[in-house]
C-alpha cells in the first residue's frame, strides 16, 4: 500500500517538485543514517559551560566555557558574554588560554578576572572593560597566584597561599629555589599532608589580601589576625567582605587540633589587628560567610555532627551589630547550599539537592519559609541582578549544561545560548525515567532508569547497574561527563542509579541511616534494585553486570565478596578495599565520628571489602590512579592482587597521571573504551 500511495503522488507532482522532494528525501534518509549515540566521542566534543554571573543591572551576562582539544589532550576555558534576551553570543578573552573566576566591579562597568598569560609563572588578576573596546590588563603580580576573588568598593580581594614571614620578594626568590631544586621530597610535621590531587606545602598558609582596582599595593587582611583559611582547600566562598568594606568574614580552624579541624567563622573590622570567633560553641563546620547587601546581617550555613559531611546544613543569619544569630531553616529537612541574597536583603535563592533534583528554592530571611522555583531537572548557583533577574546554569541527563533565565514566579526557563546544538543535532540520546521501588525494611528507593536509543520492550536487554559515590552523593537529574548513563546505555544496556539508602535529598535520617554500617542497608537496596529489574519482561536476567566509584566501587567490592550474587561482572573504580588502610588517605572515612581502628575494631571488620575476599569468584576489572590521595593507589592494587591470587579472571587499569576522577581526554575516551569491552565480554549488549 504504501508503494502505490508514492506512485500515484509521484504521478500528480511536477517534475521539478518531484525532483526536489526525492532529493529532500534523499537527505533525510542519509541524515538517518548519520544520527549516533552518545558516544565518549561525542561527551569530549562538548562545550562545557560553567556557573554565569549577571552584572548588578542585569545588562552583562557571562559564563565561563569550556572547550578541549583532543588530539592535544588538553583544555581552555574562554569567558564568553550573552545577550539577556538570548540572540546573540561572543567570547571576551583570548582562544587557547584559561580564565575563570569572573567577578564584575559594584558598578558593573569592569569585569575581573583570573587568568594566566604571557610570562605569568601562576594565575593573576585581569580586568577587562566592558562598554569598550580593549585589551584585559593585568593587576596583580603575585609570585604564588590567586584565587577566589571578590570586588566591593574600590578594591579587589583574592586568596593566595604564602610563606607567613617573607614578603612578595622572598616569596619570588623561595618559589623559584623549590622550582629549580633538584630535591624532589617532602616533608611534613602534621597534618594535612594532602588534598584529593595535591600534596598541601606544610610552610605555607593560605590568606585573604586586597589590591586597589587601580593598582597599587597590596594588602594583607587575615594575616595580621593570625588565622589562615582552611588548609586542605580554599575558594571564594571561604570568605565574604561587608559593602562597606569595613569588615571581613572568613573560614578558619577555631581549634589547636589540625588532624580534625573545626571549621569556624571568624570576623574582623580590616586592619584592627582582632578577630572574634563567632561560632566558638558549635563543633561541626560553619561555612559560606555572606553578608547581606545592606551590610546589616551574615548568613551562613551551619552543620552539627562533626566528623559527618552530608549532615544537614542550616541556613544561619547573625546580627552584625547585636551579634544575635537566628537559624532559619530547621522545620525544612534538606541542606541550604549556593545560596545568594536578594537585592532587597529579604530573602535568597539557592540551588538545593531536593529528592534527587537540583532546584533553585526561594528562602524568606523573616520566617524560613521555603518556596520551590523550578521542577525538573539541574539547576546550578542562581546568579541576581538588581532588576530581580536570575540566570543559572540548567542541565539534564539528557543535554549538558546550558545558559537560562528563570522566571521567579513560575519556573519557567529562556535558553540564553545556543551550544553544543550542533554537536547533539544528530545524536540519540535515548530516555529515562524516575522509579521508586522497595528496598531496605520495605522502604521507598528511588531510582532514575535509563533506556538505550531504540528501546523496544518486547524485546530482552542486558542490565548495569550503576553505583553513585559518596556515600551521601544523590545521582541527580544532570548531565554527567565521567560516568555517563545515557553513554552505558548507548552501548546498548538498560542503566540504573538507583539512590540508596545514604543518599543526600532524601533528608537527615535516609542520610545518615548507613553509619557506621556502611554495608547492609545500601547492599539490600542494589540488591533489591536488581530484583525489580529482574521481573520485568524486557531485562534479560542472564545479562547482569554492575560497578561503581569511590563509595560506589566500595559497595561493588563488599558486592563482590557476596555468596551469589546476581552479577556476572563487576567493574571497580578508586575503591576503598581496605577500610584500615584508607588511614592512608587524607580522608579517613570513620575515624573522626566514630573513632579509629583501634578504638572500635568491630565496625572496621564488619564493614571492610577484604573481609569477604574468600567468597571472591565474579570477573572484575579495577581502576585506580596514582595521583589519587582520596583514596590512594593501593586499595586498587591490593584489590586485584587478591582477585589473581585467588585465580578469579580480572584486569587492572592504572592511570600515573589521574587521580580520584579520570580528567583527561585521551584518559576519559580509554578508559570509556575499556569498560565497554569488559561489559560486552561478560553480557551482550543490544536487545534480543
């Protein structure tokens, strides 16, 4: 029938209409058979665009970008600026470098900053005007570098990691001496020795200075009061300056003890020579000092469990002047993050991990109340004009991160750019869907299902299951570059995330639920999840493969010492093996809350992977990184000389140059490689 219909229409059209609809035709079948998947190739052609700021009058809207080279194995980020009403788009600094932070002065008439050009040994202070024409010129000339910049007033403010009796001279003269050394050691008298990727330089502190706009010289503004930012890692969000630029709140250790810091918040009038602690009385950290427009208030957040991250952060505000302090937030059960203040000082909007969904929630600074903006899918950190306007970054399993505004009132969304549209014009990117299904006591578990392109439900796929880090990191409904579902699914696999119990967004209890049994609770939930997959029609229960990462190769070690278990693979990445050598980390899971080894030896054993290893006999494949000091090589290592001692089919992956995350392009594309390859070696992709 449908030959005839195309003979007669064929007969009823002129020559030239004919003409031009076979090759329209023509064009959508080969267009057809152009669309891809999601393919590793495709995640490393992506422009990845980063948190926007708007400019105080909401006429300048810019956003980091970043675009990579993979023949050259490397990266550069450009600022680029947007239209606010989305029609247009252009880059502001130089193709080939890197630059971030960018910051606008009070007056939004400049834009600051941090790049690295030219002779620059690390990354200064640029500024770049923004109603004409001209070249970025540079401010600051720092021996160690900046970061985490601020502007208020007539002043900028930056980080930068310094030796505490030199001056910017000396400072020169030492880095260039540890440059050129030919000693490579290092050496430590305490704690922290290290930081995910980097080993923390025991002689130098990292501080708050200040530099005219104009130029001129710089000023110190934490080292006078003795107390530097925390050591193990530093940014903008460490501390805050008043308007007025009068006062200075900021991030330090309130205690002797280095080995478990209490993160405080200190505040000082710059160049008093005082500081005053405000948040002496709690033991678990205190972060994100802001102060409120108008100078009046500081909002802060505000755990209580020391030792334990994902506790529940409050939003806290304190009275500047009486030193009162208020916590907003505790009738709702999520934790307040990347929050900003509203012009008018009444409220904030931040972007909150809500049930596995990053929102952007309005926040009354009088009462706490708590009002959702946007539904589905990521937002990023909110960033506010004067005129109300907000603009985010939005992403969702489904495309990588984008440029919007967002109407207040309703939610609703205007895309500002227009990347990565050609890229993804030809790409299928399958679908997926949120479930919830019984796990652990019965209880609600919700999951996100992702189908491959093409699914056909009368037809039978393999499973991986996929297995979030963290613990407490709720797989959200984003776009992920290093663990990428819709890219497993692409190779033709049904994927699961299912956000056991542990995961964050859920509230307090469902958190906190797993410690310090790291083990059972989220091993009956992937369990369960796999169960669920198993009675549906369209899963083939003899293709059932599994792995995860960090916390998530954890639970896929502790899978694999399981009596029959249901996997017929395992993949395993930058696993923690060995819960007492993880005392090697700079991270030490337990100790902390829970106490050590050798105070409570019991949770140790019950929960450590290389305990069960008599019970090892599932073909795995290990992934480790030198460079990963979160949880050091050795756990890789020691895992898969196990798995051949015991003569159990496995493969070891060793990156020198990686470290917890595979970063580099090349890397990334292997290493995505690779695991394809050992799932289809163990369960054939593709329907039946």
């Amino acid at each position: 029938m449908k030959k005839v219909g195309i003979v007669l229409m064929c007969l009823l059209m002129p020559a030239a209409s004919m003409a031009a609809e076979q090759i329209k035709s023509t064009q959508s079948v080969q267009k057809a058979a152009q669309n891809t998947t999601l393919s590793v190739d495709v995640l490393w052609k992506l422009s990845r665009i980063g948190n926007p700021i708007i400019s105080p009058n909401g006429e300048f809207i810019i956003a980091p970008v970043t675009q990579y080279d993979v023949p050259e194995d490397k990266g550069a980020t450009q600022l680029w600026l947007f239209d606010k009403d989305g029609k247009g788009q252009r880059p502001i600094t130089a193709k080939g470098l890197r630059a971030s932070e960018p910051t606008f002065s009070p007056d939004g008439k400049t834009l600051a900053f941090v790049s690295k050009r030219d002779k620059d040994e690390a990354g200064q202070v640029y500024l770049l005007p923004m109603d004409k024409a001209g070249e970025a010129q540079r401010v600051t000339e720092v021996s160690g570098g900046v970061k985490g910049i601020k502007w208020v007033g007539d002043n900028i403010y930056f980080i930068s990691n310094v030796f505490p009796n030199k001056n910017w001279d000396e400072m020169s003269v030492q880095l260039k001496a540890n440059k050129d050394t030919k000693v490579s050691a290092h050496q430590w008298n305490a704690l922290p020795f290290s930081s995910f990727d980097h080993w923390i330089d025991e002689d130098r502190e990292a501080h708050v200075f200040s530099i005219p706009a104009k130029g001129g010289d710089i000023a110190a503004i934490t080292q006078p009061l003795n107390k530097q930012l925390p050591r193990s890692s530093q940014s903008s969000g460490n501390y805050d300056i008043s308007p007025d630029g009068k006062l200075i709140a900021f991030n330090s250790n309130g205690w002797d003890n280095q080995v478990d810091p209490k993160i405080d918040i200190f505040m000082a009038t710059i160049g008093s020579g005082k500081v005053e602690n405000l948040t002496a009385k709690n033991e678990a950290p205190d972060t994100n000092p802001t102060f409120s427009p108008d100078g009046k208030t500081l909002a802060f957040t505000r755990q209580l469990i020391h030792g334990f991250y994902a506790d529940t952060a409050n939003l806290v505000l304190l009275d500047v002047k009486k030193r009162s302090e208020k916590v907003i937030t505790t009738d709702w059960d999520r934790s307040v993050a990347r929050f900003s203040w509203t012009v008018n000082n009444k409220g904030f909007y931040a972007a909150i991990d809500d049930a596995a969904t990053r929102r952007i929630f309005h926040i009354s600074a009088k009462n706490g109340k708590v009002k959702p903006i946007t539904k589905q899918t990521n937002f990023g950190a909110p960033a506010i004009a004067n005129d109300g306007t907000i603009v985010a970054a939005n992403d969702s399993f489904l495309y990588p991160a984008r440029l919007v505004k967002i109407n207040p009132k309703n939610g609703k969304t205007t895309r500002l750019d227009s990347f990565n549209d050609d890229v993804l014009a030809d790409v299928d990117m399958g679908t997926y869907e949120s479930v919830t299904y019984k796990g652990y006591n019965d209880e609600d578990v919700q999951m996100w299902v992702h189908y491959p392109p093409g699914f056909d439900k009368s037809k039978k796929y393999p499973l991986m299951m996929l297995i979030h880090g963290g613990p407490h990191s709720a797989i959200s409904d984003g776009f992920h570059y290093r663990w990428n579902a819709q890219t497993f699914a692409s190779w033709g696999y049904v994927t699961a995330w299912p956000n056991f119990h542990g995961s964050n967004s859920f509230g307090q209890d469902y958190t906190d639920s797993i410690n310090p049994d790291w083990k059972n609770k989220s091993l009956e939930d992937v369990f369960k999840a796999t169960d669920w997959f198993k009675a549906k029609d369209w899963i083939d229960n003899e293709r059932l493969v599994a792995g995860g990462a960090s916390y998530g190769g954890y639970l896929s070690s502790i899978i694999l010492g399981q009596k029959d278990q249901p996997f017929n693979a395992l993949f395993i990445h930058a696993a923690v093996y060995n819960m007492y050598s993880q005392m090697a980390a700079d991270f030490s899971v337990h100790s902390t809350r829970f106490g050590d080894y050798w105070d409570n030896p019991e949770i140790y054993k019950s929960i450590s992977p290389h305990y069960g290893a008599e019970n090892f006999d599932t073909p795995t494949l290990v992934v480790h990184g030198q460079l990963d000091y979160r949880v050091p090589v050795g756990q890789g290592f020691e895992l898969f000389r196990t798995l051949q001692t015991k003569g159990i089919e496995s493969r070891m992956i060793y990156f020198p140059d990686e470290n917890h995350w595979i970063m580099k392009p090349n890397n990334s594309i292997y290493w995505y490689n690779e695991v394809e390859k050992w799932m289809n070696q163990h369960a054939e992709p593709g329907a039946k």
